[in-house]
C-alpha cells in the first residue's frame, strides 16, 4: 500500500467531516445525550461523523475492518483495522471551546502505519505515516529537547466519572511541584500531537482507548518521541515524551508505585 497516496485520500475524508461539523456546531445543529455515566457525552455529530468516515472506508477499503467510538466494530479477515474517534474532546466540541479533533489511523497487523489527527477550530492538521516523519501542515515536527524536569510542560487528563479520574489527581499533586507547569485540553489525540510538535514536553493519562491515541502515538513516534502503555494499580497509562527526558518523567511519576 502506498502511504503518501493514502494520507491523500485520509486527508479528503477529514475535510469533509470537519466541514460538517463546523455548520453543525455553528448553526446550532446539536443533539446531546450521554452514554455510560452522567458526564460521558455523545452528540449526533459523533455520531454523524463517525458514519461519514466508515461510509468513505467502506467504499475505498470494503474488505478492511473498522474499529469506532461510538459503533464499536465492523470486524472482517484483514489485517488492516482502522481505528477511528470521530469527535475526540465531545465536552469541548459542545461548549465550542476549539479544543477537539478528529482522529483516524490505519493499522497493518496491529502496528500503526498512517494516522491523521485534525483541529479544524484550530486549522492544525496533524499527521504522519510510518518511517515517513510527523508534520503539522505540511511542516515536520519534533518533540522538544528539553531534559530537565523542572523545565517541562507537561499534559494529562481526568476521564470523567470513575475511579481513574481520582487516581490521577494523587499523580497530578505528585507531579505539579516537580515541572514547570500541567495543562489539560481534554483532547488526548491533541495532546499526544502537541508533544510531537514540541508544545508540551510530556503527556500522561489513564485509561485510554485505542481510538484516543492510536493516530496520535505514530504521530509521537516519527517525530523522534517514546509513548508507552503500562499497567499501573490495574490501570492503563499511556505515558510519552522525548527521549531525553522519557526516563526522568517516568520515574518521577511512578515513584511511590
């Protein structure tokens, strides 16, 4: 399969998606319900967009399994799985604050091979293919340089509802004395993209799904980064950063685990 000609097409798929989900957004168009817990949101844009990115799939890739958010599998024999999160950041799109994005990544045999993450509130598209680089409109991008602790920003995020949202603040008052700041977007896909272009140094969260980091991570990998999922207290961290600072970051976090 030819990369370059597919982050064409994937590139074609998401610029329509966002048109729609900017006239749904600024004409009012939105449906909101909730799913699993009080503070879990979906829209019919989720929705509505999700169903313009699988109808695209299915038409250029009918054989290829598709793996959404909101309408979980469409499971065949390929090996290829794309891994979709129509509206990453929904509480964010609802409020209209410009911090949301649509993720969409191809995998071959479970390794990760393109992947696109686009903010159109904010005209950033992310993307990178595998030993192709990571780019920004156009542009490459690295992760940053630094290697001190103290000099670092970092990201993270406080799922809602939960036991994880609770844990992570005990990581949070770890970690807040020891950097130069945290933020929280409440876009992991964007966070992920904003350590690949060096904004942030660093990112941690629990208990992501492969819809929320999948195109992000490649997107970390190829410009220079390390992510990595571990097992901490029975939960999932998603954990990256450069790699001078990788190391330091890890242990400083998980040091009382």
């Amino acid at each position: 399969m030819n990369l370059d000609q597919l982050m064409i097409e994937i590139e074609s798929w998401v610029d329509k998606v966002a048109v729609y989900q900017k006239i749904a957004n600024e004409q009012n168009q939105l449906q909101v319900r909730t799913k699993g817990y009080a503070t879990d949101f979906v829209t019919n844009a989720d929705v509505k967009s999700e169903e313009i990115l699988v109808e695209c799939i299915r038409k250029a890739y009918p054989e290829h399994s598709i793996l959404t958010e909101e309408k979980g599998s469409y499971a065949s024999d390929s090996n290829y799985l794309w891994v979709i999160d129509p509206i990453d950041g929904t509480t964010n799109f609802i409020h209209r604050f410009p911090l949301s994005s649509i993720s969409i990544a191809l995998q071959h045999k479970g390794v990760t091979q393109a992947g696109m993450v686009y903010s159109p509130w904010l005209n950033m598209k992310f993307y990178a293919t595998r030993r192709g680089g990571a780019y920004l409109n156009g542009k490459r991008i690295f992760v940053s340089a630094t290697a001190q602790l103290e000099k670092s920003l970092l990201a993270t995020g406080f799922p809602g509802g939960g036991f994880s949202e609770y844990m992570n603040l005990e990581y949070f008052k770890r970690m807040i004395s020891q950097v130069a700041g945290i933020r929280r977007t409440g876009s992991a896909a964007l966070d992920l993209c904003f350590v690949a272009a060096s904004y942030f140094d660093g990112f941690w969260e629990f208990d992501l799904n492969d819809w929320d980091m999948c195109a992000g991570a490649l997107i970390v990998e190829e410009a220079g980064g390390i992510v990595q999922r571990l097992e901490v207290n029975e939960h999932s961290l998603t954990l990256c950063s450069n790699d001078r600072l990788y190391d330091i970051f890890k242990e400083s976090l998980l040091i009382q685990d």
